[in-house]
C-alpha cells in the first residue's frame, strides 16, 4: 500500500525496479521481500500506480540502453564490408536519421503523437494531408486489352 501521500513504500519501488529487469512479478515480489510473494505480486499487478511505474520505468530503460544498442549494432552492419549493400545502405540511414546527419530528420512517425515536437506534428500532418489527397486523386479509368486470339504466346 502507498504511504500516507501516495507514494510507493520502499518495498513496491523494489517490487517495480525488479519488474523492469526481469518481467517476473513471482520472483520481483520475493526479492522485494514479501512474506507472501504469490498473493503480493497478484496485487502488486493489479494496481494501476504500480503498472504506471513499470510501464514509465521500462520504456525509460529501452530508450537508454536500447539506444546503445542500436547504434553498436547499425554501426557494425554499415561497417561490414562482407555485408550485402542493401543492409549496409539501410544501416547508414537509419544511424543518419538518428543522428541528424546531413539534416536527415527521421519519419517521426514512430513517436507517439503526445511526445511529438510541434515542427513533427506539423509534417506529420502535412504528409497525411498529402497522402489523403492523393487517395481521392481521380483515376484514370481504361479499357482492359482484348488478347489475340489462340492465346497470348501462341
């Protein structure tokens, strides 16, 4: 239970940070030092406040390490010189993008809206509103070629 203002004890911030490593509410409940671990972890989950910091604390930590990551596994695949060029070219995008490299701005269309600059949420926009028109662009309708007759490769 959170404490007189709200905030987790000492035990459900334990609780949280072993989530975040493991994903394992059984054995985060046991290392935070629950008498019972099974019933504890059951709750534990089931709190809104506690799955919000799970939630906060696991995406913080994907950005952070994940990033790392990232970046050391692109630069390896743009480095490889035995690596087809495809993967290679892609690589080297990708770490352009992120990067800024060359005023290469990356889609911005993996952010959440909620976490979009307003210059993102502009060109985002713009791209959806050219998109759009140029699904409502008319057609031009045709008439399909009658085939010769005995078959097209005879």
């Amino acid at each position: 239970m959170p404490d007189i203002k709200g905030r987790m004890t000492a035990q459900e911030v334990e609780f949280v940070e072993a989530m975040v490593r493991t994903g394992d509410p059984l054995y985060s409940a046991t290392v935070a030092g629950y008498a019972q671990p099974a019933s504890a972890a059951s709750k534990a989950m089931r709190r809104p406040e506690i799955a919000a910091a799970i939630h906060a604390q696991a995406r913080a930590r994907i950005v952070a390490e994940g990033s790392a990551v990232a970046g050391k596994v692109l630069i390896e695949i743009a480095m490889d010189a035995t690596a087809p060029k495809a993967p290679r070219v892609a690589a080297a995008r990708a770490l352009a993008e992120m990067t800024h490299l060359g005023g290469i701005e990356g889609s911005g269309l993996d952010k959440p809206l909620s976490e979009m600059s307003r210059a993102e949420l502009v060109e985002a926009r713009q791209r959806a509103v050219a998109f759009l028109a140029e699904l409502d662009a008319p057609m031009i309708e045709a008439k399909p070629i009658e085939a010769p007759e005995g078959g097209l490769f005879d």
